[in-house]
C-alpha cells in the first residue's frame, strides 16, 4: 500500500486534509442527527402533547420493550427474510448469472435486456408500487394474460402472497446494480474462463464454483454488505404498494419504525428500532467481512 | 447539453426566489380538493386588506405535514385539520385561542353545540369546524336483489349483517367483499371510526365507558372491556371465521380510490362507511350519475348495536375538519379575517353542499343549495343522535393501538392475545394507574 | 487445462430464450403504464386501450406539472453535483494517506444510511429551521448529507484502483496538489464520480420525505409530490394522468443513464472492488 513516507504525500497531507473539511462538516451533522436519534431511544419523547416538551429519561425501557412486546422481533424476522430473498439469492445471485451469461452468449438484443432491467432500478418507488398493484391484482397483467386463459380463477397475488409480490417486485427493482458490478467486475477476467464456467454439462457448476467464484470473491462480498445495507432500511416502495399489509405480513422494520413514530407518535420508541436496526445490520457486515478474510487467507 | 442544464438551473433558482413569502405575507395550508372554498375567499381577502396570501396546497397526508409544521415551529398563520387532533395541538399550545374572535363573531351562533364542543377546549376555542359526517352502512342494491334480501334493509343486530353478507357470499361468489369492514393501519383513522367504533357503539350500553375507549369521569382509557372484545371478534367472524370479506383492498397503494372503484364496480356488498361515499364513490370512479340513478344503484341503512340488553339499537360517530390559526402566527388578526373571508355564509354554504358533506352551522342548512340536496337532508336524523370521538390527549395513539388491535386479528392472534397486547401498549404509553378494565 | 470453446446452437438458443425471458418479465409490469398512459378511458386494470391519445402527455408537460418537473430537475442535479465534489475532496486522502482504521470508519459510517429517514426528520426539521433552510437549499443540502457516507466509501474505492505514480510525477513537476487533482486524478477518476453522481441524482430525485415535509410552498414541490395530485383522498383517480406522470417521471433518470453509460461502465468496477 501506499505510505506517507512519499514526499509529496506529505507535503500534500495538509491540503488534502482541508479540501476534506466541507464533507467532514456535513458527516459530523449526520453524526449529530444519529446522536440524537440515540439519546432519544432512551426517553419517552412523542410527537404531540404533554411528553413533546418534556419528555423524560426512561433507562433502557425502550429497547426492553422491543423484546418483551410484540411487532418487534415479527418485523425483524420479515425483514431477513425479505432482505435474504430479494437481494442476497435475488438481486446479488439473479444479477451475477445474468452478469455470466450476457458476457458469454452473443444474444443480438443485449442492450434491450440491459434497457429491461435497468429500466426496474431507474423508475421512482411510488411509479414501481402502483405498476406492481396493477400487475398483480385480480384485474392486472398477470391474471388476464396468464391464469384466467389457462381456466384458473383469478387470484389477488397482493391478497395471498404478499411477502412473495413485494420480494420479487424488490428484485425486479434492484437487481440492476448488482448486474452493472458484477458485469463490471467480469471486464477483468478472459472471456474464456467464463465461457468454460458457463458451460452446460456436469462440470460447468464446478468450474462455476472453483474457477469464477475465487475470482470475483472480492466484489461479491462487498457487494453483498452493500445491498444488505441497503435493503435493511428498504422502505418506500413497500410503504406504497402495502403499507405493511396485509395484517402484518410485509410490516419491515423500516414500516414499523414509520408506523411506531408517526402514527403512535411515540418518538422515542421508533428511536430505539432505527438503533437497533443499525446494530443488526453493522452485526451482520462485521459476520461478512469476517467471513470474507478468513477465506482468503 | 450544458446549456440547456444551465437554463434550467437559473429557471428554478428564479421561480424559487419568486416563490418564498415574504414575511408581511399570509399564509395558509389546506388539503387539494378544498381550492373551490379557498381561492375566492382569498381574492377577497387579498382586495379588502391589500395583503397577499400565499397558500400551500398539500396532495397528500396533510395530517403529518401539519403536525411536523407544528411540531418544528413552522407552521403557517392558517391551517386546516382533522378535529380529533384539537386537543393535542392544544396541550402543546400550538392552537391560538380564538375566543377573543368567536366572541364578537356573528356567525358563530349558527353552529352546532356539539361541534363547538369538540374544538373547545378548557373554555377556549382553538378551532372552527368547516364541515362533519356521520357513518352508517351502504349497500349495492343490485347485489341484494340477488341475495334475495328484502329491501329497505333494517338489520336489528349484529347476526342480521352477518346474515346478509353469508346470502351475498352463497348467491354471488364474484362478490369479493361481501362486507367491507375498515380494518389495518394503513386506512388509518377510517379503521379506527368507519370501523371499530362503530362496532364498538352499539356493544354496550354508555355506563362508565363501556361501549367507549375512554372513561371520561374516571379520567382513564378502556384497556379491556366486554364492548371492546365483542368488536375484536365482530372483526374475527368477518376476517377469519366467516371470511366475508377479502383483504387487498384495505393495503392497496390508493385504499380510497380502490375502495370506491370496487363498489362501483360491484365487487362490494355492504361497506361500512361514511356519508361522503355517496358523492366520493362516482367521483373517484370517473362515473357521472345523477341523484337518481345513484338512489337506484345504492342505499344506506343505520349500523345496528349487537343486540344485547345494554346496547343502543343503532351506532353513529362524526367527525370533520377544522380551520384554525396557529399560536407561532405573528399576525393573529389578519389570519383571523382571513378565516371570515373563507367562512363567508353563502359562498361556504353552497361549497358545502357541493361537496356533499354535512354543513356543521344551521344557516348553512337553510341555504338553497343545500335544501335542494334530498341526499343531504335525509342525514338529517343521524346528525342529531351522534357522537365524537374519545379525543382526549394521546387519542391519536390510542387510536393507532386500535387499528394494530384489528391488523392482529386479521394475522390470526386471538382476542385474549390481541386484547393484551392492546391493553400492555395503553399501560406503556400512559402508565397502570391510567388504564382501566371492565371486566 | 482451459479451451476456448463455443457453445453448442442448442446451448446458444436456450441461452437467448433465457434471455428473452428475462427481458419479458422486466418489462411487462411496464406494459399497464404504457397502455393506459395513452388510453383515453384510461382505468387501474390490465385493458388493451382501443383508441389512442396524447392528451395526459400534453396535461403532464404543461402548467403546475412542468413546474414540478423543473423543481425535481434543479434538486437532483445541484444534489448529486454537491455530492460529487464533496466526496471527491474526502475520498481522495481516505485512498491516499496512511489513516488507522480507515476502512473500518468508512463502513461505520456507510451504516449511518440504515438509520431511516423518517428517525431523523425531527432533527433535521428543526436545524433546518434555525438555519432559515426549510426551503429548496435545505432539501438539497439535507439530500446531500443522506448520500455522503456511501458516495464517499464508493469513491474512496475507485481511487484505490489509481495508481499514484502519476500524482507524485506530476508533483515532481511542481504542480500543487489542486492542480494534480483538478488534472490528473479527476480525470482518471471520471468512470467512478459518474457513478456517484448518477447514484446521488436517482436518490434526490426518488426522493419525498424531505421535501414534502421542508419545503414551505407548493410552488417548490418536486415529482414525487406531485404524482400525487392524481389521486386525491376524496377527488376522482385520473389514472391517464398519472401513468403519462409516471413515464415523464421516470424518463430523465433512464436518460442521463445512457448519457452516461460509457463512464458508469467503467465506474462500476472501481466501485466494487475493496471488501
């Protein structure tokens, strides 16, 4: 790696440092903004009312009542299966094998399909929810092209699947970034070794693992905290194509911290789910990064 | 490229400096949907006084915009909002106290005292009511005339509704909603009002806040009482063991307008609703039917109690919107002819009417618009035996735990679990000593 | 050990049937958009328009929602310029200068993205006050800080992969350090402050919390807002107004992708590379 004992490093360490102080301000305010979402997780402040202007200490009552209560420990369930589904096997395991194939096939329309799915990531949340409520509702795409002409009776896919609707319509959304990184990433290794691992036969699953794999181990890991990181927090396109619902059944912790805060009002309360939040989720990126430098050493 | 960029760049910053009030200026927050009321009133305002108003019209969740308005010290001169709230904004002191206005104010002798009371608080009024609504239960007619059910449909209890819905289900299984039953969070205060207090109403009689979410003498919420597990398993026999109704429409990303277009639609037998759907329905389903032809396609009949020794025959609930000016506005007076300006009798009397909402002032009720309006003065009855909502300090919370209680029962949990977990959230929020049980 | 090999015609063929297959699962939840945004009885349901019009794209292009279009426009291109720069400037010594512990606080901070928006609003609504930025400014800068962390960790990365050989030659030559960078670095590093601006523009203009909640005038409000005249809690659901809305609002985003596209290509790689 590179070290300050170069001159010019040194010379430009000060310079650097004071270009670096604008961003600097601006981390420090989002520290603040975390800060105070910290203190307040450790009282009762609401939204409205008596405990608006004088909200007290309340301990560690808060984040007790994450445990002892119910909703909590649901939503963080729904969201790990969610975030398993939609972005480690979907957006990071559909996003590399297309990565693959699109390297190794000679397919005319490449960019058509790059136009398809970049065209998921790139829509606005609120235009993807409704495009999805009319894709699966009983009068929408899915239904009238596909079940009613096969003589089954129309389903409402929002009604009985939810959790599965909003996983792939996540995946739909996201596996874009995954395919430009990894389809990036592929620009460094030859095109034969990734012809060879595509190949169909018993090997080619072998090849996959033992030969590809090694080489993107890298990208794939880093990858994998970015989309955790992100998808963890997921919130607006849920938010407006279920709200939640039905019953609990796609309450996230991001809808629940929301319901929690604004709805109930209870600040505080809402508080403690975004820390605890975060204290998932840096648990789960020091497992990976772990993970990771164990394996390569 | 660039220049183009450039120019949009210096088009915005220009209609961004243009935009900005300046401080001298008025202004005011109100919901899209209400411009009818609002800009004449300010062009009259704006020629009488020479000052200008600047308004912000709010396409969605102007409650939360409200609140945070309030909250951070930001909120305009004149604002609009949902009446439960009143007391809360009061507490906090965020509401100015209008008696000083109300009090040399002539028109304030034309409302109702009921709805006086509700935006008076400690003797001080915080806001004025723009109109109210009272909630009953429609139905398709067509849908009926199928099911074989008698009309004028008058049912006694609780078996009666449940009755119909069963015919509507066995004669139309197309129906998806046999009985559309405002349940969940994600309809918000509708679950809480169109839904559970309704059922809540009618379960018991009035006694110590028995068929209520709060005991107003004892000064103490209900955590668990017969009323309110009756209406936990009036939401378990639609939901799970009758299943008389579907569950997307309550969680679709437009609840209102998917909600209307499925009734228009046919896809509803029976809803419990508001006042407001005769008009809201055709509206939002981009259908034009006259007076008639709407009395053809639906009808509405009073929401009956459950039957029981105690209960009332029918259950009803209002609430509405106020007007009022926030406590941070330097320029009380102002806002306050602003606010004379928006209430002037005729023009508000025939926007009323128009909107097909209950007028909340007896002049508004005489006026020509709104006699002529049959729809309008059929409800007459209902405003007259009708009752608000239990909007103490920290309702609002309360009422999210209702609607978490009802999104319980539809995952599956049953009424002892739903009703503790309902019991242990009131307790957090306002301590044991707060709570009270009816056994 | 390893042949060059082509594959088979029936591995070829299932390979773009494959394919295709993809493209018709992404693309046909986009087909409601489009069908009704051109319908004249534009509905919420799947139905093949019999008659075509233009009108709800003429609606669209014209009056409060052009505005609102130029609003959304001005926010996420002053956002993700702001970004760019801002993260450009700390990335450049987190890649360069011996910091301890540099990756570890890079990603702590990243994780500050989990906290969600609506956590802080509180804090941020009432800063924004003191500081007279309950305007578009204040959203800009808001969105800005929201995009730091990641932008600055991405970028770091990218500047990873640069070696420094050219940095010191162009100091032995007694250019300053501003110099270097504005001449050498930031031009290598194009690919990868694409993709950080290109990240920063989708985010600020997906964006409708912080601009719902901060700005004091609906004159200010941007598209995501805006999308939402088209349904009304008690007006009529103009579903021809808000697919049409829907395409305009999602059109730029797609455009300055392909403007792009050559940059963000490269960018990628660079983004992705440090665990």
């Amino acid at each position: 790696m590179i070290s300050t004992s170069h001159v010019w490093l040194r010379r430009s360490a000060k310079p650097m440092a004071i270009a670096a102080i604008p961003a600097v301000l601006f981390i420090l305010l989002f520290i603040f903004y975390a800060g105070w979402t910290i203190w307040t997780s450790f009282t009762d402040l609401s939204l409205l009312g008596r405990k608006s202007i004088n909200p007290s200490f309340v301990g560690f009552d808060n984040y007790i009542r994450l445990i002892t209560r119910d909703g909590f420990l649901q939503s963080v369930w729904t969201t790990t299966v969610f975030t398993f589904f939609s972005a480690i096997v979907g957006q990071c395991g559909i996003g590399l094998l297309l990565a693959i194939i699109m390297k190794s096939s000679r397919f005319r329309l490449k960019s058509f399909v790059e136009f398809a799915i970049l065209f998921g990531w790139l829509a606005p949340d609120v235009v993807a929810a409704f495009m999805w409520n009319a894709f699966a509702s009983s009068d929408g795409m899915i239904n009238v092209i596909i079940l009613q002409p096969l003589g089954f009776e129309s389903v409402n896919l929002l009604n009985e699947y939810a959790i599965e609707v909003v996983i792939i319509s996540n995946i739909w959304k996201g596996t874009a970034w995954s395919y430009l990184l990894f389809s990036a990433a592929l620009d460094t290794v030859s095109r034969e070794v990734i012809e060879a691992a595509y190949m169909d036969g018993a090997n080619a699953l072998q090849r996959l693992r033992h030969v590809l794999l090694p080489l993107l181990r890298a990208q794939i890991a880093t990858n994998l905290l970015f989309v955790t990181i992100w998808t963890y927090a997921f919130f607006s396109l849920i938010y407006a194509l279920t709200g939640g619902g039905p019953g609990r059944e796609t309450e996230v912790l991001s809808i629940y911290m929301y319901k929690q805060a604004f709805d109930v009002g209870k600040l505080g309360y809402g508080s403690a789910v975004a820390i605890a939040m975060m204290l998932i989720v840096g648990g789960l990126s020091i497992f990976y990064v772990r993970q990771n430098k164990d394996q390569t050493r | 490229m660039r220049n183009l960029l450039l120019s949009v760049l210096t088009a915005s910053v220009a209609t961004g400096a243009l935009v900005s009030a300046a401080a001298a200026d008025i202004t005011i927050t109100y919901p899209s949907g209400w411009e009818g009321l609002m800009e004449p009133a300010f062009e009259e305002f704006e020629k009488k006084t020479g000052e200008k108003v600047v308004a912000t019209v709010v396409p969605k969740e102007i409650d939360k915009r409200i609140t945070i308005d309030l909250a951070g010290g930001a909120a305009t001169d004149v604002i609009v909002y949902d009446s439960y709230r009143t007391s809360e904004y009061a507490e906090s002191g965020y509401l100015a106290d209008l008696n000083g206005y109300t009090a040399s104010w002539a028109d304030w002798d034309h409302y109702f005292g009921s709805l006086k009371d509700i935006s008076t608080i400690d003797g001080a009024v915080r806001g004025i009511p723009v109109y109210t609504d009272v909630r009953m239960l429609w139905y398709n007619r067509a849908i009926f005339e199928k099911a074989g059910i008698a009309e004028p449909w008058e049912p006694k209890n609780w078996n009666d509704i449940f009755a119909a819905a069963e015919k509507i289900k066995a004669s139309n299984p197309d129906v998806e909603y046999p009985l559309y039953f405002p349940v969940g969070t994600k309809l918000g205060e509708a679950t809480t009002m169109q839904g559970f207090y309704m059922a809540l109403l009618g379960a018991d009689g009035a006694e110590g806040g028995a068929n209520r979410l709060r005991d107003w003498d004892a000064g103490q919420w209900i955590g668990d009482s017969p009323a309110i597990r009756k209406t936990l398993s009036f939401y378990q026999d639609v939901f799970v063991n009758k299943e008389l109704s579907g569950r997307e429409l309550y969680y679709t990303p437009d609840v209102w307008g998917d909600m209307r277009r499925a009734f228009a639609n046919g896809n509803i037998g029976i809803m419990a609703n508001g006042s407001w759907e005769f008009n809201s329905i055709w509206r939002s389903a981009g259908i034009e039917k006259s007076t008639d032809e709407r009395n053809e396609f639906m009808a509405w009949t009073k929401f009956p109690g459950d039957g029981s020794e105690n209960a009332p025959a029918t259950s009803n609930i209002s609430g509405g919107w106020n007007i009022a000016i926030a406590e941070s506005s330097e320029q009380k007076d102002l806002a306050w002819q602003l606010m004379e300006a928006i209430f002037e009798a005729d023009r508000y009397a025939e926007w009323v009417a128009g909107q097909g909402r209950p007028a909340v002032r007896r002049d508004a009720l005489e006026a020509p618009a709104y006699k002529a309006d049959a729809y309008l003065t059929s409800l007459s009855p209902l405003l007259e035996d009708t009752t608000g909502r239990d909007t103490f300090p920290g309702y609002s919370s309360v009422s999210a735990f209702v609607q978490q209680a009802t999104t319980d029962i539809l995952d599956g949990k049953s009424i002892d679990e739903t009703v503790a977990t309902f019991r242990e959230n009131l307790e957090d929020e306002f301590g044991e000593e707060e709570v009270k049980i009816i056994e | 050990m390893m042949t060059s090999v082509k594959p088979s015609f029936t591995q070829s063929a299932s390979t773009n049937i494959l394919l295709a297959v993809v493209v018709i699962a992404w693309l046909s939840p986009l087909s409601w958009l489009l069908m009704t945004s051109v319908n004249p009885n534009a509905s919420g349901g799947f139905v093949v328009p019999t008659s075509f019009t233009l009108d709800h794209f003429v609606t669209v292009m014209s009056g409060t929602s052009l505005r609102q279009f130029l609003n959304s426009l001005f926010i996420a291109f002053t956002s993700a310029t702001l970004t760019a720069i801002l993260a450009a400037f700390a990335a450049y010594p987190f890649s360069r200068l011996n910091i301890p512990y540099k990756n570890t606080i890079l990603w702590s901070l990243a994780l500050l993205r989990i906290l969600p928006q609506t956590a802080i609003i509180i804090p941020v609504f009432l800063t924004g006050r003191a500081l007279g930025l309950l305007n578009t400014g204040g959203v800009i800068l808001v969105l800005t800080l929201m995009n730091l962390p990641f932008a600055i960790l991405l970028l770091k990365n990218f500047f990873d992969t640069i070696p420094s050989e050219l940095e010191e030659a162009s100091y032995m030559e007694g250019a300053t350090l501003y110099q270097t960078l504005a001449h050498v670095v930031f031009p290598l590093s194009r690919a990868g402050l694409a993709v950080i601006w290109f990240m920063a523009f989708t985010t600020a203009w997906n964006e409708f919390l912080f601009p719902f909640l901060m700005l004091r005038s609906d004159q200010a409000f941007p598209m995501a807002i805006g999308l939402y005249a088209a349904f009304g809690q008690y007006g009529a659901t103009d579903y021809g107004f808000l697919t049409s809305y829907s395409i305009i609002y999602t059109a730029p985003a797609i455009f300055v992708y392909f403007l792009l596209k050559r940059n963000l290509t490269t960018g990628f790689a660079g983004v992705g590379v440090k665990g």
